[in-house]
C-alpha cells in the first residue's frame, strides 16, 4: 500500500491541525472556527485575539492557516503559503466578515507551522502578521 495515500495525509493534518489549535489556545486565542468552509475555499482556523485592545485599540480577528509536514529537509512548511493561497485566504477572509458584524475588529493572517517527526516533540512556529 502507499504509505503517502490521502488517509494518511488526512490525518497528519488533522494532528497538525489539533495542535496548531491547543497552541493557540495557550496563548489566549479564542478558536471561532475549524476548517471554516464557504464558496470562497476553505481556512483551517479562525480566531480571536483580544490582546490587542490595548496594544490598536480592537480585538482582532485571525485567520490561520496550518501547514503540518514530517520534514522541513527540502523546505519549512510554511513556504507552503504561496502567492496564490494568501490570495484565496484573503478571499475566504472577506467572505466572513460581510456574513457578520465584524466591523470593530481588526484582520490579521497567521500561519502556524507544525513539523511532526517520529519519536520527537511536535515543533510549532506561529508566525504572526505573515501576509
């Protein structure tokens, strides 16, 4: 059998993806949504970040795209985040807040890396702000 078949692939990022959340959530992100989906695509989290009230005056909402990989040998996984899915997030983005009242809130996309290798602690890298 193919040891790289979409079951697999599925459940990698499922655990990235569950990881990628608990981080977050350490961290005092409230998670809104998990693989919110409309006719825009589809984004792996949604959340919200109330510690930038002080900071600009507005909590903001985050929309985070995980990207989980058992090696970084070739390239880190957020090099995944392309021209060409920022776009898409940014559509998808846009999509949400005309469905709500968002309008006190500010916008910001995160990406969190999550490199899961045999036998070794999960090694998480959240880069804020990243587009």
């Amino acid at each position: 059998m193919w040891p790289f078949g979409p079951k697999r692939e599925k459940s990698l990022g499922a655990r990235g993806e569950t990881l990628a959340r608990r981080y977050l959530g350490r961290r005092g992100l409230k998670i809104l949504a998990r693989n919110y989906r409309c006719p825009r695509g589809e984004i792996d989290l949604i959340a919200l970040d109330r510690s930038t009230r002080k900071k600009i005056g507005a909590e903001t909402l985050v929309f985070v795209e995980v990207k989980t990989r058992t090696s970084d040998k070739y390239t880190d996984p957020e090099s995944a985040v392309d021209t060409d899915k920022r776009r898409r997030i940014g559509r998808i983005a846009e999509y949400y807040l005309a469905s709500r009242k968002t309008g006190e809130y500010h916008v910001r996309f995160d990406i969190v890396s999550v490199l899961v290798r045999d036998d070794e602690k999960p090694q998480i890298r959240h880069m804020l702000d990243a587009f």
